[in-house]
C-alpha cells in the first residue's frame, strides 16, 4: 500500500488487500464526504456489471453510517438482523457476517480521532460469522491503511500545490521572456518604420533586429507550450513523451538537443510524471541559463526494475553552494522534492565552466 502515491489506487489496494486476508466475499471501503455521502467508495468482489446495477453510491444511512461515527470495529453475524440495518437495491449481493473496522487518524490535530475511512467486509468464505483473530487482523491492517491513505493525501496536496507553482512560474517566464522581447520588437519596429525614408540601410538592418527578436519570441512561446503539454504520458509513456518534447525543443533552440532511451520498462505513473517533470526543469535550466551547445537526455532502465534519468550539458557551468547562499535555487529545491516524493534520488554536478548534469534514480515497482 505504501508504494503508491495515487489516493484511488491506496484505496483499491486496501480494499482488495482486507478481502483476500480474512477470506471475505465481498470488500468495501467508504470514504465520506461531508454532505451525507461518500466522496469516494470503492467494492472489491463485485463485477462491473453488477456495480452498474446496483446503482448510484450509497448514502450514509444504516449500518454505514454508523461505522463513521465509532472509532472501534463492528462484528455481526448477521448485518441484516442489526437495528440499523436499512435495506440495500434489489441487486445488491446479499450479505450476511459482517465485519467493520474504521481507518482511524490518531494524530488528527482535533481532541478526538478522525475516521477517514471504513472498510466494510462481508460473508466469510466457508461459512460462519468473522472471528477475534479476523477482527485483530483487520485492526492491524486499518492501521497501515491510515498511514497510507494519510500520505497519498499529503502527496496529492502537494501535487496541487506544484501545479499552482508550475503555473506561476510559466506566467514569470512569459512575463519575463516573451513580454519583454515583443516590447523591444515593438520598438524597434517604430523606429525601423522612422528611418525607412531618412536612412534607408540602418532602416534594413533595424528590420532584421526586428525579424530576429521575433523569432526568439516565437522559440519561447514554443518552449511553454511544450512545458504546457503533459497529456501524452498517459498516452504515450515517458520514453515518448521525453523524446518528443526534445524535439520540439531542438526545432525552438540554437543547442542540439538529443534523447536515447534504453531497456526503459513501464513505470508508476507518479514517478513517470516525476521524472517528466524534473526532465523539463532541468531542461530549462539547461537552455535558458547554462548558454550551452549541446544538451543531452537520457533515460535508462536499472536492474532493480527502476530507472535513472540523466539531464547534461555543456554550459557555463555553476557553484551550487553559491547559488544556494544567494538564494537562487533554480527549481533544484523542487525537483529534489519531486524526487524524494516517489522514492526517489536526485543528484547535481556542476561548477563553473564544467558544464552541468542532473541525475534522478527511481526505484520503480
């Protein structure tokens, strides 16, 4: 449960997870909202088909709410024969045993325990009714649950959180790249449009400044697009997705840009989304600061099922440490926290006039 990162796929895991351990039919887990329902509820044990028919979410009544508001696990032999039992649609499996156990946040900043969730088993397989030992089990499996769940939630505000950077960030860079080059095009238009009849040649070569400023706005705007355009790795997969974002980037800039894929397997979606992202901030970094000639993007598969991404230059070069003492971070404070979020390392070698590399490990699966 600890690996992954995504809230959904926590959920699921738990679910299925407390299904198989204890030998029950039928798994749920609700998570609620606080409108009288679930904001998400997730069955292990039922088909497709028979979820679609079952129906619309459950509200919180009955048995189901009452779990949300206990702190300690509900044991019945029958769920039908409690006094808050309400019923369920005509296709819903029938249940008999039933065991609820709540996920409990324990360190919740209030006096009392927050009930994130409740995980609901149903009919123990073989017959008969749960027993202390399935009820300890579960306890102890509700535990790991409220760390997980915890996490992933941590890891999804965080995520919001980048996104909101991202987005300001990108605004800075257009406010700061392409504002302020159409603002010197504008100029020098005007003042191209002045000298066309008084001095002819100097008018040509201020159209050429013209011609050339325009063109670097363009590669900008080229550039943010691409960092825009994050889609495809769903789609595409990283391998992909990386090299097409080189190209695009090779067309917009004077370095050669240049990407090599190998024995790359298929990754976490969080670390896939990982490494794309620290891939285009180091890129960034890369063509907008180091002046280098040639940039250089690799992407290798580990033994251990894992992956290392490698992002090099030829640049200038810099002194961390300096950089780090003037406040200037360079997205390194951001991509080292992207890194550490999937279980992941991040590496940075550089110094003046040595060029610059960026290595990121992911453990994978």
């Amino acid at each position: 449960m600890s690996r992954h990162l995504e809230v959904r796929e926590v959920l699921r895991r738990i679910t299925a997870s407390a299904r198989r351990l204890l030998g029950a039919e039928y798994a749920a887990l609700g998570v609620p909202d606080d409108h009288g329902g679930f904001a998400q509820f997730v069955v292990d044990g039922v088909t497709d088909e028979q979820w679609r028919a079952i129906g619309p979410l459950p509200r919180q009544h009955g048995v189901l709410a009452a779990m949300l508001h206990e702190t300690g696990p509900i044991r019945l032999d029958d769920v039908r024969r409690a006094p808050a039992f309400g019923g369920w649609p005509d296709a819903h499996p029938q249940l008999g045993a039933f065991l609820g156990m709540p996920i409990v946040d324990a360190d919740h900043e209030e006096d009392e325990d927050e009930v994130l969730g409740v995980i609901y088993l149903a009919n123990k397989r073989g017959g008969g009714g749960f027993t202390d030992h399935d009820e300890e089990l579960l306890r102890i499996l509700a535990a790991h649950a409220a760390l997980a769940l915890t996490n992933a939630r941590l890891y999804e505000r965080s995520r919001e959180l980048t996104l909101a950077g991202e987005r300001a960030r990108i605004a800075h860079d257009l406010h700061d790249a392409v504002s302020q080059k159409l603002f010197s095009l504008r100029l020098t238009a005007k003042a191209a449009a002045k000298l066309v009849d008084r001095d002819p040649a100097r008018a040509r070569a201020e159209l050429a400044e013209v011609a050339r400023l325009a063109a670097e706005a363009a590669d900008e705007l080229r550039a943010v697009v691409v960092e825009l355009r994050p889609a495809a790795l769903e789609e595409d997969g990283l391998s992909a997705t990386l090299a097409s974002q080189v190209q695009v980037l090779d067309r917009a800039h004077n370095a050669d840009i240049a990407f090599a894929a190998d024995r790359v397997r298929a990754l976490p979606q969080a670390q896939e989304a990982a490494l794309l992202r620290v891939a285009q901030e180091a890129l960034h970094n890369a063509l907008r600061h180091s002046g280098a000639g040639r940039v250089t993007v690799t992407l290798a598969g580990t033994p251990g099922r894992g992956a290392v991404l490698r992002v090099s230059d030829n640049g200038r070069g810099f002194d961390p440490g300096a950089v780090r003492r003037a406040g200037r971070h360079l997205g390194l404070a951001s991509m080292r926290d992207r890194a550490a979020a999937v279980g992941g390392r991040l590496t940075l070698d550089s110094a003046p006039g040595a060029g610059t590399i960026v290595e990121m490990e992911v453990p994978g699966a």
